[in-house]
C-alpha cells in the first residue's frame, strides 16, 4: 500500500466508509499485532492494542499517522526490507 492510498482509507474510514477501515484493519493489523505480542507477550493484550490504535488513528488522523507510519517502518527495518 502506497502512503497516498493509506491516508486515502485513513481519510474515508474518519467519514465512517466501513469498506476502508476494513481495509486497513487487513493490511495493518498482522504487523501490529505481531509487534505489540513482542512487547507485551500476551496475544490478548497484545488484541486490544492494536484495536485501540486503529480506533485513535481513525479518529486522531495526523498525530497518529506519524506514529504508526514510524512502527512500520521500524518493523519494516527490522525484518531487512525497505520502508
């Protein structure tokens, strides 16, 4: 997914477009989840964080468009593949 076509279903999910926050709960949720389980090591805690963030990026846009662009960057980099 390019930035232009994530902050596209960024910007339809805040307009409720359900199609794009399932969308970007497909795209993003596996990465998520698999960093946050690293953190916390508990596949329900690591759930409900992940729900949380892209709940807050829905409704938070740019502020947490920055912060979740940087976790995937850092995931990104981590498993040797280019942001």
């Amino acid at each position: 997914m390019t930035r232009l076509e994530f902050v596209k279903i960024i910007t339809a999910s805040q307009r409720g477009d359900r199609k794009a926050f399932f969308a970007l709960y497909e795209e993003y949720f596996g990465r998520l989840s698999t960093t946050a389980f690293r953190v916390v090591r508990d596949a329900d805690a690591a759930y409900d964080i992940v729900m949380d963030v892209i709940l807050k990026l829905i409704g938070n846009g740019a502020w947490i468009l920055k912060k979740l662009d940087a976790l995937i960057r850092a995931e990104e980099e981590r498993n040797g593949r280019k942001p």
